[in-house]
C-alpha cells in the first residue's frame, strides 16, 4: 500500500476557471490509497512548494501527484522540493490539467471529470513509480566548435578565455566564413573584415584553441561528457611552418580556376590563400585542379620555392579526441538564385546576387570597391535591388522569410547611393522588414535622406534590352504595372541551411525542422541548445540570422558548454530504457529507431546495451521492440496500462 | 515408480498436435513406459464416457489442443478440468485461439452464410445451414451448437501450463516427456503458468545475421525475390518475418527454409498482443524516403502491399489480441 499525496493547482484562474477544483478535491479523496490531498492558487510559488514539503513530513507520504501544467514546466520545481522532504524525487509526477484540459476546454463540467481522471491515472502510475538515483558520468574538459565563421570564432573564444581547451574545426583553408566576405555591415555601416579580422587573430594565436581549417569532422560518437569525435584534417600541401608567404609560387601557378572568395568574379591559381588576413595565414593548394599532385605533369611551384615548403605527398591526418561538448555552427547558404528562372541570372550578366554585389563593394574585391557591372565593367547609372528574390513564396521557393535580406538590399542601395552620387537605387520590396536595434533608422535614412527609391511589389520578370536590363513588375500601391530600365540587377536572396549543417546533423542525428536547419531544444527558453545533451548551436545553422544575434547565440552556446566543462562529474536523468535480457532475442530494431544513437549489439556478449549516458528516454524502442524488451524507467507495461485503465474506466 | 494417468482431449483441431505427438518417433515408447492413457481419442478407441466415468482428478495430466469453437469443445474442457490434476494447453489453439479464432473478426455476414452459401465452390440451392437439431420421421438427431466466438482454452476452463507452436515442435514435445519423467519421479512439477519453450524470441536462435541497419524500403512476398540471402536477416530483405515477436522455441524452422516466421509459438512473457508488436516493430523499420513528405495515397500504397495482414500478423493469436477483446466487450454491452 503506497501513501499518496495529491496536490491541486488552481494556478490562479488558468485551471480553476474551467475545472470546479473543489469536486475535483472531494472525488480524489476517495481514491484508494490517496491519504491526503489539498489545492492551492500556485503550486510552483514559495508557499505552495512548502504546502507540498510540510505534507510529506506531515502525512508521511510516499507517493506525490501534483495537478498543475506541463512536466516541461515544473517538473523540476517539484522534484526538487520533494527531494528536499526527505523524498526520492522520482516518485513525484505530474498530471497535467492545465495545457491538456483546462486549456482546451469550455465545458466546466466535462473538463472536471476529466481532470479526475488524468488524475486518477497519474495516481496509478505513481504508486507502481520506484525511487531512482540520478548517475554520474565524467567529463572531459575539452570543447568542440565545428564552424569557422563568426559564430563559431565568437563560441571557441568565450570557452577559451574561460579557461578551457577549444578545437575549432573549419572546413575552408580559413576561418571567417561569411562574414569576412561582406564589405560593410548594417546598420551601423563599418567595414565586416575590420571587425572581424581582430577576432581571427585572437583564435589564431590564443594558447587553448587548437585551429584545424581544411578539415572536417567524419564521424561523433559518445555522449555529453565524452564525445569521441574523428577529424579528417585534409592535406594543404604546403607545410605551414616552412612558407614564408612570398606569393613567389602563385605567378607561377599554371592553373586559373574561379575565386570562391569573391564568388566567382575573379579567377585564382591553384595554389593560393584565400584573402590576405585568411586565419591561419598561409598557401594551399586546392587537389581538384592542381596538375602537380602528381609532380610528373607540374612542378612549377615547388621549383620556385626557395624554403622548400610544398610537399607533394602530404596526406590526410586522422584526429581523434575526446570533447565533453560540442558547438554547431555551421552556418547557411545563400539560395541558389539560378533556381529562379524569371530573373535570368547566368543568362543576364548582370544580374547578380547579394552576396556578388557585396564583393564588388569591399575595399578588397574585385574592383576594389568601385561599383562596376560584370558585363563590361562600366559604373551603372541606376541599379534595382529586388528584396524576397526566392523567398516568401511557397509555391515556387522558400516559404519563410530570411530576416536579413531587407536590411542588406537596403544597405546595398545606401552604399550604392555613397559610392555613385547621382545614380538611382531601387528597391522593389513586399514588406520592409526592420525589426533590430536602429534598424527601422537605418532604413529611413536611406529612403528618406538618401534618395534610395522604395517601390512595394515584385518584379516579374527581367529581361536584356540592348546593354541594359528591363524590369518588369507591378506597384502593389498604385496597382500599376511597372516597367523600367536599369544597368544592373541585385537579388536579395534569403538563407538555405549549410551543405555543413545538413552533414553534421546527419552524424550527430541532430533533429532538424522542415527547412533543414538544426531544431532548437525549445523555440524559446532553450534556443542555443539540441535535443542532444552537450550539443548546442549557434548562428545561422539553426536559422537566420543578424550578426549581433549570431555573435550573441555564440556567446550563450559557450556559456552552456562551460558549464558542462567546469565540473568533473555531470548528473543525469536516470529515467532511460532498460533492456530485459531474459526476452531479448537480439533483432536490432531498437538499434535502429533510436535516434541518439543510444543503443548497440555487443558482439562478444551477444547481447543489445543501452550506454546509459547517451539515452534520452524517448521511448521510441520501448514502443517498437517487437518482444516487449525494452522499457522506460517507471514507464513500465504496467504502470502505462494501469493508466490508461484509469483514463478509460467506465461510469 | 508409477505410471501418470494422462487424457488427450481435443477441441476444434485438425489433430496436426496429435501427429506431432507421434512425431516423437523411438521416443514415444518412453511415453508408454510412463503413462497410462485414459483418454486419446485420435489414437486409441475412447468415447467421452470414457473420460466422464473417471473418478474427479484421477487423471495426473490432461492435455487439451484445439480451440473452443463448439458448445462441445467447452464441455469437454470442462470436464477434463474436473477429471484432471494439471491441466496442458497444448499447441497455438489451445493457447491463443489459433487459426480458428480468425472468425472471430466481425463481418457484416454471418460465419454459416459466408462458408455454407458465398463461397464459390458451394452448391446450396436451398440454402442450408447447420442446425443443433433436425427431427428425420419423427426421431430428433443433435448436433452440438457452434459458439459465436472460437476462444483460446483458458476463455473456459483454468489452465496450468502452456505449450504454444503449431503444432507443438518435437524439441517442445521432449521437454513436456523430461517434465513428466520428473512428476512420475518425484511429484514436482513447475510453477503454475508455465511456457514450454524459450523465454526469448526467434533471433536468438535463428542464425541470420543482422546488417547494421535492419530498415528495409519495401514489403515482398518471398516468391518476388529473385534470390533470398540464406545468410541475412529477412526483414532487410522486405520479407516479413515475424521472429523478432515471437517466443524462441521451434529451431527456426521456416526461417532455415527461407520462409519468414509465421508466429506460431505466439510472443514472449511481456507482450499481450503478439501482431500489433510485430506491426509496430515493422513500420519503425520500414524506411519509407520521408514518411511526412509523403501522401496518405503513397503510404497506403507501401502498406497494402502486406497480403492479408490480419492473418500476416494475427495468423495464430488473435483470439488473445486486445482489437478482438475490444470489439468482444462491446459486442457484450
């Protein structure tokens, strides 16, 4: 005979609107077992929690419901105030009668009987709970940040400087990412490499980050704590230590391939270093189109090389450590603008994406920050700039809407306007979407101040006419259709997920929403963490993103690594699948649904193993194992058909 | 030592638990040293008399196979419930309802019309159907009463041990003789309740191995394959096999011949209902591209191609599932 306590919450007018608490209180009276029950106004306030501590001591209960919200609420709240009775804090539950009734229900009377009965369910599981003991798993002080771009600067520098060891993996020759593409930032107007640049000499040269650009993480396993983790760290070809950075090489350098740092618009050589201030600051050579690694055919560079620093045979390094936590931040993609047929991009020269035209902005880019349009070079005299290029149109591209691109497209037409006095910018828009810190004035200075012209509705169509483009559209305010010439066309094109943030979700089997990017543990409360312990995101792979938000997700993903690194042991929840080996014929489903990688056959014992740290208590095996094997902690057969009994008895 | 007075009763069989009695081949003959039959009517020439006259609990063991589909059935249950000290459900009938509890699925026809009038290779002008009685010049002649339901033994009578399979494998069969041997012996049994095979399931004896990842892209019937893989798991393979769910027991015997497990030995301990873990356990393998991209028509495409999937995986144990015993209370209200 267990002795059970119920405790319900009114939680202020939210539950007791719609559930008459006081019946509710004189049927649980009468339950079997029940030895005490009380409402209060708020549960999870000061007062109720020691309503709840006194009852325990009091009544001497050894069973607690409490019958407020969701578990993702307070579960916590009350584990721990039973914990601090004297109680196992696991043989509390909650019923929730507030989201799953009071919440969706009008009828007074129907929704306190169905509270009774959520209740009394909850009831029946408690009595078969039994008391756990949370276990302990060590930790590894080490972090890793898989992503070279601000995000993941930003994330290994707080951990570094914090005083833990950092790895930070980049799959580029540098770090930067996008970030060290872009002339100028919004809305403040300062120049990106200026500010960044600081940053990646700091990860270059700080003592507890381990950089490894061109490299790629092949394969995590482990859990919070200890994630053993394989890196492939491809070869440069140039040994680091030896190059003196010369450049006598690249004149050589027989092979001309496009710059993917200036998005195509100039070309490079084969061996090169992709922007002057590139972190860590040296050569590669790019094995896809060097003719020399295989030296019979070419040589050139390694004849010139007076420190003798180019290493033809240099192979792959594989690394394999051990990281207690993991940082994502692998960043977006623009969307492929070729994908929208109507504005001609490779067809029309002179249609060009954001990110081009921010190239042929920077100081640093292709014309050295004179505007010229790629077709033949010449200053445009008006430029249009089309915001949602590919974005808000479900129908044909993405649904959503990126944040960023209004402010950049904006940012373009203004720096446009400060580049070329007289010229005409365009912005063709379907919202203007300001919503961040001087935002909304940045926009006003350019449409107001600045002369930059804003015309609300979509361009259908562009099409060439002569050595100009024309436009065609509609002005959604006038309802008139618009059409005009222009000397060069800028898409804002909105954000895809990574090729990176796909790769790493799919080896960390990291879930993610529809769009592809890396799902939050909560939208809300928990927005730099993953429905996997010790995993946490930051930037853009978890969705668009300004860069103040990317730098700040950074900042409080490194927070939460550091939490994990600053101690030796972590707790964790022991309500996780057991596996009955006396009925387990070892089929492998469960290794196959568990989305965390959790379970595992051992092969000398000939048996299936939960590594108990790993599991997260889904209970996606309890449900498929076909021989009934597997169950959750206090989530037994039995305890979930004795609920549901209760839920479902007649009368 | 002396002999256990053992009675074979039978229900709605097909005397296949019989045969595989016989099967024991030499082994028998041990049976007859130990037993003393006092009721076998498949092999000997016993009446139910025979087994009514006996003395209340004269019989040490009663084993009954067959399930309960006759008013009949039930009063011979009964009866060898009173006559006997322990009591066998002996094959997939006796424990789960077996084949014969496949009627019980509610159809908008009754069970006689569908098999005495709709069947193709019927000719029944008139119409007859089994009647419990029928008056021939003036003398009545009885039948015994179909009941609405074919029920698993223990529906009737209480039940103290259980040897599922269909029928009941030769190795199951030997180890019933070995626990007899010990009750002629020494007059201990096992605790009441007790299965006669494996606590596990099928894989742990099967022998296939298993791929790392055991998802599979499509259902097919065996005679689609071009090739089975004698060595590899069949559900990889998209043949449905229903080994994972089921009790361990028989050897592995349709697995060996390329033939998927068809469940007869019914699930483990911890299952109550053997066919809907078996469907759970698939659909989460089933590795359908993104099942949420998909249509409803897409999926029911992939789903429809299961043949009969009632009897795929209810083939022996829907008399024990929880949709009969669901549509069997509300057919009581």
């Amino acid at each position: 005979m267990s002795r059970v306590g119920v405790f319900v919450c009114h939680c202020g007018r939210n539950i007791a609107h719609t559930v008459d608490i006081e019946k509710v209180v004189e049927k649980i009276k009468d339950v079997d077992e029940v030895i005490h029950i009380e409402s209060n106004m708020y549960m999870c306030s000061e007062p109720g929690q020691t309503v709840l501590k006194d009852a325990i001591n009091k009544h001497n209960l050894d069973r607690v419901v409490v019958a407020a919200c969701s578990k993702d609420m307070h579960e916590d709240t009350f584990r721990i105030a039973t914990k601090e009775a004297g109680l196992n804090q696991y043989l509390t539950e909650m019923a929730n009668i507030r989201e799953q009734c009071s919440w969706v229900h009008e009828e007074k009377d129907k929704a306190t009987e169905k509270t009774i009965r959520i209740i009394e369910s909850t009831i029946e599981k408690v009595k078969r709970n039994q008391p756990l003991v949370p276990y302990q798993i060590p930790v590894t002080q080490k972090a890793l940040v898989i992503g070279g771009g601000v995000a993941g600067i930003q994330a290994a520098l707080d951990i570094a400087d914090a005083g833990y060891e950092v790895v930070l993996v980049e799959k580029d020759s540098t770090i930067g990412g996008k970030m060290a593409q872009l002339a100028e930032t919004f809305p403040t107007l300062d120049c990106s490499q200026c500010i960044l640049t600081p940053k990646m000499v700091a990860v270059g040269r700080h003592p507890n980050i381990s950089l490894l650009t061109n490299s790629e993480v092949e394969n995590i396993d482990g859990y919070v704590g200890s994630f053993k983790v394989r890196i492939n760290k491809k070869p440069r070809y140039v040994i680091e230590e030896k190059c003196t950075l010369c450049d006598d090489c690249v004149s050589v350098c027989p092979v001309i391939v496009h710059d993917e740092y200036n998005v195509g618009l100039t070309p490079r050589k084969a061996i090169y270093i992709a922007f002057p201030q590139a972190v860590p600051a040296n050569y590669i050579i790019d094995p896809n189109t060097c003719l020399g690694i295989d030296p019979l055919i070419c040589a050139k560079c390694k004849e010139v090389c007076e420190p003798r620093a180019i290493d033809f045979d240099m192979q792959p390094e594989i690394i394999e450590e051990e990281f207690g936590a993991i940082i994502v931040a692998t960043g977006y993609t623009p969307y492929p603008i070729e994908s929208i047929g109507e504005y001609g991009y490779g067809t029309i020269h002179d249609v060009i994406s954001g990110l081009e035209f921010e190239r042929i902005l920077a100081a640093n880019g292709p014309t050295q920050g004179v505007i010229r349009r790629p077709s033949d070079g010449k200053i445009p005299e008006s430029v249009v700039f089309i915001h949602c290029a590919g974005s808000r149109d479900p129908a044909k591209h993405l649904e959503y809407c990126s944040k960023i691109c209004c402010m950049y497209a904006t940012k373009h037409a203004l720096q446009y306007k400060h580049l070329v006095h007289d010229g005409t910018a365009i912005n063709f828009y379907i919202d203007v979407r300001t919503a961040g810190k001087d935002y909304e004035e940045f926009y006003k200075r350019a449409a107001e101040e600045e002369g930059v012209i804003y015309i609300r509705g979509k361009v259908s169509e562009l099409l060439q006419d002569g050595e100009r483009i024309l436009v065609r559209g509609v002005n959604t305010l006038t309802s008139e259709a618009v059409e005009l010439h222009t000397d060069l066309v800028v898409l804002a094109t909105g954000l895809l997920p990574s090729e990176g943030t796909k790769e790493i979700s799919n080896i960390l089997k990291l879930s993610c929403d529809n769009k592809g990017f890396v799902k939050e543990a909560h939208p809300k409360l928990k927005p730099v963490e993953t429905a996997i312990a010790g995993v946490f995101v930051a930037g853009t792979a978890s969705g668009p993103k300004d860069i103040p938000e990317t730098v700040a997700q950074a900042s409080g993903a490194a927070a939460k690594a550091e939490t994990i690194l600053s101690s030796d042991f972590m707790d964790r929840d022991p309500v996780i699948a057991e596996i009955d080996e006396n009925t387990c014929g070892v089929c492998h489903t469960c290794i196959h649904v568990c989305p965390y990688g959790a379970i595992y056959y051992d092969e000398p014992l000939n048996k299936i193993v939960v590594r108990e740290a790993l599991c997260e208590g889904c209970g996606s095996c309890a449900s498929a194992c076909p021989s009934g094997s597997i169950e959750l902690r206090n989530s037994t057969y039995e305890s979930i058909s004795a609920s549901i009994k209760a839920l479902l008895r007649s009368g | 030592m002396k002999k256990i007075n053992l009675a074979i009763a039978l229900g709605a069989t097909c005397a296949g638990c019989d045969v595989a009695i016989l099967d024991l081949n030499e082994k028998i003959l041990e049976v007859f040293d130990l037993v003393d039959f006092k009721f076998w009517p498949t092999a000997m020439d016993f009446k139910i008399d025979d087994l009514k006259n006996l003395k209340d609990g004269e019989v040490d063991v009663g084993i009954y196979h067959g399930s309960i589909r006759t008013t009949e059935d039930a009063e011979i249950a009964k009866i060898l419930r009173k006559k006997s000290k322990v009591v066998v459900a002996f094959g997939a009938c006796a424990n789960f309802g077996g084949i014969p509890s496949l009627a019980n699925m509610p159809y908008e026809k009754s069970m006689f019309d569908v098999v005495y009038k709709d069947v193709p290779s019927m000719d029944n002008p008139e119409g007859t159907v089994p009647q419990t009685s029928i008056t021939i010049k003036g003398t009545e002649l009885t039948l015994p009463g179909i009941r609405k339901d074919a029920d698993a033994l223990d529906a009737v009578i209480d039940i103290d041990y259980y040897v599922p399979g269909c029928p009941p494998m030769v190795p199951l069969i030997e180890q019933v003789v070995e626990v007899l041997k010990v009750f002629a012996s020494t007059g201990q049994l096992p605790p009441k309740g007790t299965v006669i095979a494996d606590t596990k399931t099928l894989c742990e004896e099967c022998g296939r191995t298993k791929p790392e990842e055991i998802s599979f892209k499509d259902f097919i019937s065996p005679q689609e394959v071009q090739e089975i893989d004698p060595d590899l798991c069949l559900i990889p393979q998209g043949i449905i096999c229903m080994g994972p769910a089921t009790r361990a027991g028989c050897d592995a015997l349709c697995t060996k011949m390329n033939v998927g497990c068809r469940g007869c030995l019914g699930p483990t301990d911890k299952v109550k209902d053997h066919g809907l873990k078996m469907i759970s356990a698939l659909t989460s393998l089933l590795d359908v591209d993104v099942e949420e991209d998909m249509s409803e028509e897409e999926l029911h495409k992939v789903v429809d191609k299961i043949p009969d999937p009632l009897g795929t995986f209810y083939r022996f144990t829907y008399g024990k599932s929880l949709i009969y015993n669901l549509h069997s209370e509300e057919e009581i209200k």
